[in-house]
C-alpha cells in the first residue's frame, strides 16, 4: 500500500470517531502530564520514576488505543493506564532490547561529538590538530547518527508486536520488528513524512490541532503495521464517507 492508501485507511477507520480520538488524546496527555508533575517535584528520583511510568502508559495509549480504533473496537478514555501496566514489564524488556540492539551506533555517535568537542576547543586555542580532530569528529558523528537512523526505524513496530503477541519474548518481539520491517523501512519513513503539512498546520492552532493530528499518524501506524503483517480483516463499523481533513472535531 501506498502512503496515501494507509492515510486513507486510517481516515476510514476514524470516521465518525474523530471526536473521541481528540478526547482520549487530550485525557491522555493531561494524565501524563500531571503525573510527570509531581513525580519531577521529587529530586533525582522523581525524574527516573516519571520516565519508569511514562513509558508503559505511552505503550497503552499510542499502541493499544489507536490499534483499537484502527480496527472498530471500543475504547475507554483511560483505559490506557491497564493497557500500559498490564504490559508493564514486557514493555519496558522490548525498550532495553532495543536500546541494547541501538547501542554501538549511539556509542560511535557520542564518541564522534566528543571529538569534535575536543577539536574545537583545541582549534580555539589555535593548535592545528585541533582542526583535523574536528573534521574526524565530525565523519565519525555523521558515521554514527547515519548508522542510527535506518537501525532504529527496524524496531518501530516492536510496541505493536507485544499488543498482538503479548506471549512472545522480549528479544523476539524486537528481532521480528526487523524481520516485518526489511524493505520497508524507507515506505515507513515517507509514510511518517507525510504529515509535516498536518504539523505545520497544528502548530498554526497553537497546538490544538495536534489532538486530532497523533490519533491520525498513530492509526497509519497501525493501519502500516497491519497491511505488514496482512492483518487487514478488521471490520470498520460504520459506512459513512471518509473524512478528508483530520483537523475538525464531529
């Protein structure tokens, strides 16, 4: 499917439904929000617990309330916070995994602006090897941020894994990310660069748009993983006409 079928997909499975997209992405971040709160309030520890918890919650929402409306189920304005806890764990074992799968490219990338770092502080002291560090520093950098880039896009469908394969191990769930996602990495980038004008558009209401904006690159998302994995038979429950602009509330 192309960029512009998984939009349309999407928009067809939020018909009718809009609204209550908004609602549920509004009730989402005001919870997160306020949760982050209090916990920073707490020094040090506060912000390790905000993150512990924001996680597992993001999971719930994103992943398993958007499938729910991508695929006509029902869904609850909080029931993000089950969803997310339920899965607590084997959330955040996919997270590690990735971030273990994540870790050579990030380490080439720190140790490129530590280079550089050096180089131009060396530079301003005027030493010329100041210059061929920065120069190095900055290829071994680009090396790292370039080697990131498509590894990171391999294991965006890991979280969408666990919410159809709750059973499967966390270092599974992230290799079958890279498996579903081989050759397709490039579709799902373009499919994500799609909505920069939506975005734009959003910023323009000062943020408000953005209600009904994630709802609809999160159900492509979905609507993207499911024509992977050839899970298309999810029934729509309702037949009225495919909604064009995402940006207005029914």
């Amino acid at each position: 499917m192309t960029a512009s079928e998984i939009r349309q997909e999407a928009r067809k499975s939020l018909t009718g439904k809009w609204g209550k997209a908004a609602l549920a992405t509004l009730v989402f971040f005001v919870i997160d929000y306020v949760i982050s709160f209090v916990l920073n309030l707490v020094p040090a520890i506060g912000a390790i617990a905000s993150t512990v918890i924001s996680v597992p919650l993001s999971f719930g929402f994103i992943v398993v309330v958007m499938a729910k409306l991508k695929r006509g189920e029902e869904i609850s304005y909080i029931e993000f916070f089950k969803n997310g806890f339920d899965k607590f764990a084997k959330v955040w074992q996919v997270t590690l995994w990735i971030f273990v799968k994540m870790l050579a490219p990030i380490v080439v990338a720190i140790v490129g602006a530590i280079v550089m770092t050096s180089g131009v502080t060396m530079s301003v002291a005027e030493s010329s090897t100041g210059s061929v560090l920065t120069i190095l520093g900055v290829v071994v950098y680009l090396v790292g941020i370039i080697w990131a880039i498509p590894r990171a896009y391999s294991y965006k469908l890991a979280l969408y894994i666990i919410n159809d394969n709750p059973d499967m191990l966390a270092k599974e769930t992230v290799e079958k990310s890279a498996e579903i996602m081989n050759g397709h990495r490039w579709e799902f980038f373009w499919l994500q660069l799609t909505f920069i004008g939506w975005a734009f558009l959003a910023c323009l209401t000062f943020g408000i748009g953005m209600l009904w904006l994630i709802p609809y690159i999160q159900v492509s998302t979905v609507a993207f993983y499911d024509n992977l994995i050839g899970n298309n038979d999810f029934e729509i429950k309702n037949d009225e006409p495919i909604e064009e602009n995402p940006i207005q509330e029914n």
